[in-house]
C-alpha cells in the first residue's frame, strides 16, 4: 500500500496578516513556527471564520500535519498530530485518513519514515528544504488490519505523551529559573523589598524560593540599598567578556561526520550526531551564523560546528548562571551582516552586564543547578522513551511485535 491510499493530502494557506478582520479568532493555526511539539491543539497565531475562508484550510482533529518547505527541514522535520480542528499555512500538508484508516496509526506510519523523509529532501531555489508531494503519497503504508491498528498507534502515542508531560514540566522548571534570574539580577526584587521594609526573607526573595531555612540564608545575602547608579550597593557594571569566552565552533562536512551518539550544533540546533564529541558537556551552545544568538544547553559532551559558538565560563561565573543571563541580552537582535545573518562576537563582549556578589551568583548556581538536573533527567527519560518508541513501531507495523491488548491499553 502507498500513503496515498489511507491518506488524503490538503494544503494550507495564510490570510492576510495585516487584516485585523482574518485573526484573533480561535481556530488555531500551524506553521513553521509553531510546529514545536507532537500534539497540536492550541497556538498563539488564531483565526477567525474570515480568516479561514479567505486564505487558509481546516484539518480536521486527527489529521497529522507535515512540514513540506522551509530551512528547517535540515534540522529537523516537524511531524505533529491534530488533536481538534486546526489550520495551517502553505508550507505544510495535512493527512487525513480514509475511511477505516485510524489516524493514530496514521500519524505514526508517516513518523517510521522520518529517515526516508530526511534522505529524500529536496531544495528550493532559494536554498529552503521541500517535499515532492508525489514523493509523500508514494511513502509505503504498512499493510496492517485496520482491527489492529488503533492498539499500534496507542502504545506508541502513550510514549509521546510521557515525553509531551516532560516537555511541559521542564517548560515550567524553566520558566521558574528565569523568574529567579530576572527577580534578583535584572529588577534587583529582594534589595527593593528591603529597601521598602520587608523583613521575612521569603517575601524578601518574592515568594520564589519556599523553604524557609534556604530563603533565610538568600536573602541575607542581598544589600539594602541602591547606589547612585541604580543597582544594588556593592555590585558592579562589567562586561559580557569578563564573564565569557564565547570560544569558536569548527567546521564538519555532513560528508566527514560519523553517526554517532554526539550530537552535532549548527545555529538551528541539532543538526545530525558524530562519534567524537568537541566540546565536554554540559554547556552552551550560541547561534553566530544564520539563526543569530539562538541559544541551546546540552548536558553531554557535542560537536559544535563553525556556525555557532560554545561558551567557557570563565572564574567566578557557572553555567546556570551564564545560561540565563544570555537569555536577557537580546543576542538575536545583534546581526552584523545583512546578506549571511552573523553576531559579532567582539559587538557581544561588549554588551554590559550588572554583576554581583559572588555569593549571590553561588545561591543562585545552587537554585538553578536544581532545577537543571530535574530538567535533564526529564530529558534523558524523554529520549528513552523515544528510543523504545522508534525500536518497536517498526517491528509493530510488521507484525514482528503485536501490541496486546491491558487494563491499561495497550501493551
């Protein structure tokens, strides 16, 4: 069987973005852009019936949606499941399933050919990554009884689902780490609630840090007044290149990399694996060509190739630390050339930072350290659980394994 025959193929469109008539609706729309997770059901690009009708298309709950056209595609391909009625753009197909066809089975039947897809990537004149629709409806569909496959595309979805609930309990663990990061070095919280009178050290740390003992400890640290310059007494006004080296990454061909279980950087994030690492992990990656001052952490060792950079920290500064404070710096605003987006990496030294006490940056290397490590065993969990997934749908679809049925689901 092909793709074809257990899938429709539709495409999208964009309403005008200018008309304030086409969006703020709630039918949520998918692009590029937005096409961040397994399961789509809401976004922060909505239309309105309008919208709808006089630009874009409606897939229905079910539907998988397929990035087909864009730079991103080298990096990575975006495979995503419809969990209600959804629109999308131009640059992606959605597959709604025939008659019988589970779409669950369907979704995941498309995600078995995710190497083929990669192998097969065509490229615009432009230089962007597309997809021959008549390549995708000739993708071969497993030959499954149609009584058989919602047990397949259950268990594999029930993988997808712990790894979603990881992605958004480390999106909170995160968002709290910034939360602590902002309040103490960038709105200077806990000096001016001293400075307003607050003396209980929890509300001193704005209720950020809940245990009684550690805030007690924290906000003794903080001074209680400003100086003249407006940060905290004692603290300074350095510069990004007192607190870094934002040392060069280098170059690897796809055609020299052996796969591998390092992970390979480019500007747009992981963008293949070798079998030797460049840099010793955890660290972090910053985007200098291309996607300017995007930013990744990894926890193991990487490759980090000659689009990016990787960050030494130098004395005094961890990681934690360094981590967040680039994400307040506004590192991809800074492009210095117009035809090939670059950062300049002497332009970035030179940015100003405040800095503080270094038993302050230590109590905050403390917090976020704890954070982290709960972010990175999530992640490792995740990407078990994506390896077991992509080791038995195979093996599923060709009746190898046979999904059973549990109290639980299937199993």
């Amino acid at each position: 069987m092909k793709m074809s025959d257990a899938a429709n193929f539709l495409s999208g469109g964009t309403p005008k973005k200018d008309n304030t008539a086409y969006w703020g609706g709630n039918i949520p729309w998918f692009s590029a852009s937005n096409m961040d997770r397994r399961f789509l059901s809401t976004s922060e690009f909505n239309l309105t019936e309008a919208g709808l009708a006089k630009g874009s298309r409606l897939a229905p709950a079910g539907s998988t949606l397929l990035l087909v056209r864009g730079s991103g595609l080298f990096n990575y391909i975006p495979i995503c499941f419809a969990e209600r009625d959804v629109a999308f753009n131009q640059d992606v197909k959605a597959l709604t399933p025939k008659h019988g066809v589970d779409p669950v089975f369907l979704h995941y039947a498309l995600e078995i050919q995710r190497r083929n897809l990669a192998d097969n990537l065509d490229v615009t004149g432009i230089g962007a990554g597309k997809f021959d629709t008549d390549f995708l409806k000739n993708l071969p569909f497993p030959n499954v009884d149609k009584r058989d496959q919602p047990r397949i595309g259950e268990l594999a979805a029930s993988f997808d689902r712990k790894i979603e609930l990881n992605r958004q309990m480390n999106a909170t663990l995160e968002a709290m780490a910034q939360a602590i990061f902002q309040d103490w070095f960038v709105d200077f919280g806990p000096v001016r609630r001293k400075i307003e009178g607050a003396t209980d050290p929890v509300k001193i740390l704005g209720g950020l840090v809940g245990d009684q003992a550690q805030a007690d400890n924290m906000a003794a640290l903080f001074p209680q007044a400003l100086s003249a310059e407006g940060i905290p007494i004692g603290w300074s006004i350095e510069t990004l290149e007192d607190a870094l080296t934002l040392a060069y990454g280098k170059a690897l061909p796809k055609t020299a990399r052996i796969e591998g279980s390092v992970p390979v950087y480019g500007s747009g994030g992981i963008g293949g694996s070798h079998d030797v690492a460049l840099v010793q992990g955890p660290g972090i990656i910053v985007g200098r060509k291309g996607t300017v001052g995007s930013l990744f952490w990894e926890a193991g060792d990487f490759y980090a190739i000659d689009t990016v950079f990787y960050v030494q920290p130098k004395l005094g500064f961890s990681l934690e630390y360094l981590w967040q404070l680039l994400q307040t710096l506004g590192l991809e605003k800074m492009n210095t050339d117009a035809a090939v987006p670059g950062l300049n990496r002497n332009n970035a030294y030179r940015l100003e930072i405040v800095s503080s006490d270094q038993p302050v940056r230590d109590a905050f290397t403390e917090l976020a350290k704890s954070l982290r490590n709960r972010i990175d065993a999530a992640e490792a969990e995740s990407r078990a659980l994506a390896e077991t997934r992509d080791y038995l749908l195979p093996r599923l679809m060709s009746g190898k394994v046979v999904a059973c049925e549990s109290e639980g689901g299937a199993s």
